[in-house]
C-alpha cells in the first residue's frame, strides 16, 4: 500500500473528523454540503477548490468501499 504523502496528511484528517460525523440510516450517506460547511464553520475552515475536490474524492472512495464490503 502506497504512503500517505505528508503534504496531504491534513486533508486526511480533515475527511477522518468529517466522516464521524456521517449521517447514515439503512446505508451509509454520502457527506453533504451542508455537513461540510457546518463542519468548516465550526473550525474555523474553508477548503480550496483542490481540497474540496480531495475530500469528495474520498468520500466517493469511502461509500465504494463501504457498499463493496456489504456485498
């Protein structure tokens, strides 16, 4: 398994805190808009275009992962 780049290490902690706060029912949800900005909001955060595009790429990732696994 590759290495987490360190320049990116940030952005990954950024996904770890938003994803526990993960809104789920029946399935696992896809964040939302308004769970990543409130969550920006209340640290004091606001991603850039490449960091928003990151965090979206993960969570896309993350629900692959997650459906992949109940199958």
């Amino acid at each position: 398994m590759p290495q987490l780049p360190p320049e990116l290490a940030y952005i990954w902690n950024w996904f770890t805190q938003l994803n526990q706060k993960r809104q789920c029912g029946m399935a696992v949800n896809a964040l939302t808009s308004a769970e990543i900005l409130a969550w920006q909001a209340r640290h004091g955060v606001r991603f850039d275009p490449f960091e928003e595009g990151v965090i979206d790429r993960l969570d896309t990732l993350f629900l692959h992962h997650q459906n992949k696994k109940e199958k």
